[in-house]
C-alpha cells in the first residue's frame, strides 16, 4: 500500500490569505496530480509534476514536486472564494496504472 | 479535448432495481476506472480496466458488475444495492502507458440508494 498523507485535512481561512497543502509519502512516484473538487462534482486535473525539485505555477496557485519525489505541496497566494474545494493529491508509481490518493484538504475561504 | 462524460448525472434506486451507470471518453485513453467517494473524503479504487480486460478488482461486492464493451466505453451495472452504496460515482481515464501518467475525471453520478 502507497500512502499518501495530506495535511491539514481541514482549512478554512480569510479572503486574501496564503496556504500551503502538503503530500506526503514514503513512496517514491513517477509522477504526481493535484485535484480540485467541488461538492456532487468530478475532480479537475489542476496539474501533473514529474521530475524531482519541479515547480509549476498556474496563475496564483504554485506546485512543487520533492527532490526525492516523495512528496508535493501545493501554494494558494492571496486565496479568493472561488478556491473552496477539496484538494487531493495522487501519486501513480510509474509501474501498472493504479493511483494512489492522498487524504484530502477541504479548503473554505470566507468573503 | 479532454473530457470524460457519466450518465446519469443523478440517480435513485430502490434496493430491488437493477439499473446501470455509463462513462464515455474519446481521447485514446487504454484504461478506465470506476470509484466511490463520499464526502469530503478521497476517491475508493472499485475496479480497473487496461486495454478492455479488467485488471484490478478492489474486492468489490458482486451487486456492482462492470463492463467495458469497448475501449471509449465503460459501464457499471447495479443491482440489488444497499443503501450504505449511496455515494458518488466517478469514472477517470488515463493514457496508460509509460511513466508520465495521468488521470481524468468525468463529473460523476449521485447515486442514491433507497
């Protein structure tokens, strides 16, 4: 079993404000996806990270793959409402073609 | 284009019905995934299928039998659930194939059980 730890599994902050989820895993993977979901909605692929040390930034959002590719962290700078969701990470091991989920983020910005 | 659809997008059934859920994708993807998830917690792998033929059974009860008649096609037929199945269905597709691997997801199916 490759588990994936998120933290926090809960936030809930002020419009405006920075955060910083984080993935974590003793499991080294091939590549690694953030998710955003709304509530009765399907994941959306946000972004895929493949090599160790790589940053991807979309928009206000910033991703970071681990040197080791164990883990990721996801930045939100000045965080809008329109970010609510839970955030999932998910690892692929690059052998087979299952995934692996981490825990989740249920992130809630307030107006 | 990178889009998975699910049919339907909302359904009830009652613990005697048999009824089936429907995923479609057209961008060459050679595998297919069925989950549940439940609120606010991450999806639950039900079952994989990689160039049509079923790969991974997460020991899934025997009241949900999937199907993929083809590679742009899969299905999920229900029957005789229980209402402790009430959750959301989603469907996901990947290129499976090398290391750089991602997944997509459909919009999923609330599926209440009665």
């Amino acid at each position: 079993t490759q588990l994936l730890e998120q933290s926090p599994q809960f936030l809930s902050i002020q419009e405006g404000e920075n955060l910083t989820v984080y993935c974590n895993s003793s499991s080294v993977f091939s590549s690694l996806q953030w998710y955003r979901q709304e509530p009765g909605e399907g994941p959306v692929l946000l972004v895929t990270v493949v090599t160790g040390g790589e940053v991807k930034k979309l928009k206000r959002l910033t991703f970071q793959f681990g040197d080791a590719r164990k883990d990721s962290s996801l930045h939100i700078t000045a965080a809008q409402p329109g970010d609510t969701g839970l955030y999932l990470c998910a690892g692929a091991p690059g052998v087979g073609n299952q995934f692996y989920f981490g825990t989740g983020t249920s992130l809630t910005v307030i107006p | 284009d990178t889009e998975v659809t699910q049919t339907p997008k909302h359904l009830v059934m009652g613990m005697t019905n048999k009824k089936s859920l429907k995923c479609e994708q057209h961008m060459g993807h050679r595998a297919m995934y069925w989950y549940k998830q439940k609120a606010k917690k991450p999806p639950e792998l039900m079952f994989v299928y990689s160039y049509e033929k079923l790969s991974i059974n997460e020991s899934v009860p025997s009241r949900f039998s999937p199907e993929c008649p083809n590679s742009s096609l899969l299905n999920l037929h229900l029957h005789a659930l229980q209402p402790e199945d009430s959750a959301l269905y989603l469907c996901a597709s990947s290129p499976d194939r090398g290391p750089y691997n991602e997944q997509f997801f459909g919009p999923g199916t609330r599926l209440t059980v009665l």
